[in-house]
C-alpha cells in the first residue's frame, strides 16, 4: 500500500512528459530521488520531487551538465547563495537567447527552401 499524496513512477511520467527510463536515470545519477518506496520496492513520488523533476526537464534542452543542475537544485532547496542563483539565471538567459539565434538561423532556411520554387 502507498501513502496518500504519492504517485508511481508511470504516474509521474504521464503528468510530466518523461519517459520511464529518463526518470530512472535521473534516480540512478542522484538528480531526483523519490522521497519513498513502496513495500514492493516500487518509487513514491511527492509534489516536492515532481517539481525537482521537472526543472531539470526544463534545464536539459539548455544544455546544464549533471552537476549544474544538482548545484541549481541544491540552491533551489536551500534558498541561497543568491550570487549562485544569480548565476544560473544568467546563464539560462543567455542559453535561450543562443537558441532563439538558432531558431531564427533554421526558419530563415526553411523560407530559403521554401521560396526555391522546384
């Protein structure tokens, strides 16, 4: 039996968007540990470690190593140092403002073929 408020692994997968495997892989590597386990041996998720979950899905695509993303999710936990935090926004704004470069780079090429008439 599980406790009230948990969810499986399956359940987490489906509310966010990740594969089974990627969250085992994030348990595994020490990025987002269930708080729980059930009797079964099964993973037990709280909100607290869905959240966790989910800021490293949103890291991934801006190209955060394993270790940036445990030291944001420390900083996250404990609510400081506000110079690493700082940090980290800083670097995500810069990161999103190199994909929006090549987003733009990508859509000018498909208007290219696009206008290629053949």
């Amino acid at each position: 039996m599980r406790e009230a408020g948990t969810l499986q692994i399956g359940e987490v997968a489906d509310r966010i968007g990740l594969s089974l495997r990627t969250i085992r892989h994030y348990d595994e590597v020490g990025l987002a540990v269930p708080s729980a386990r059930s009797d079964g041996g099964f993973r037990l998720y709280v909100e607290a470690d869905v959240e966790r979950l989910r800021v490293v899905m949103q890291m991934k695509p801006l190209g955060f190593s394993l270790e940036e993303m445990r030291e944001l999710l420390q900083v996250l936990a404990d609510g400081g140092p506000a110079d690493r935090l700082t940090h980290f926004r800083t670097a995500a704004a810069e990161r999103v403002a190199g994909l929006h470069r090549q987003l733009a780079t990508a859509e000018a090429f498909a208007e290219r073929l696009a206008s290629t008439g053949q």
